[in-house]
C-alpha cells in the first residue's frame, strides 16, 4: 500500500508539481548556451516552490511553516521572473487565446 504524506493533498503543493512539469517542458526549448544558466536557474527555482512547500508541511510550529511557505513564495516569483526573461529573449512565445 501508498503511504501518502499531509503535502499529496495539498492543493498548493499539487499546483507547484504541475508548475515544474511546465517548466520541464519549456526549458526543451531553450538553446543549449542557456543550459548552465537560465534553464538551470528556471527548473532550480520551479524545484525549490515544490520542496519548500513540502518541508513547510512537516514542520512542528506555525513560524517554521510560514517561513518555509515564504521561501516557497519566493521561489515561485523566481520562476515566474526566469518566465519573463525567457519570454524577452524570444525562446518561446506565450500561448495565445
């Protein structure tokens, strides 16, 4: 049987998995001159939203939480900013609607 850990059900943490396939998915567009750089950086930012995430939820008090869930935050505006320079630099253009 699946043991299945308190941060599987969470949404957030659910959302952020998704979050890093998209960003998996993008950084096989990116030239191989960025691969030290921006496409490290973007899939190690999209990582650390995950992960953050998941050692906010094991923790004891409500203070390492959200110290964790900020660290998380900011790993997302991160990735979000690594979006924007990959967007700049014409590596992949966004979805139209």
């Amino acid at each position: 049987m699946k043991q299945e850990y308190k941060f599987e059900k969470l949404e957030v943490w659910q959302l952020s998995v998704e979050l890093l396939d998209y960003v998996y998915d993008i950084e096989k567009h990116l030239p191989k001159d960025e691969k030290f750089n921006l496409s490290s950086q973007f899939r190690r930012a999209a990582t650390s939203v995950s992960l953050n995430i998941v050692e906010g939820s094991t923790t004891a008090s409500d203070a390492e939480k959200a110290r964790y869930l900020t660290i998380a935050l900011h790993s997302y505006v991160e990735t979000y900013a690594c979006y924007l320079l990959i967007l700049r630099r014409k590596y992949i253009y966004p979805k139209m609607k």
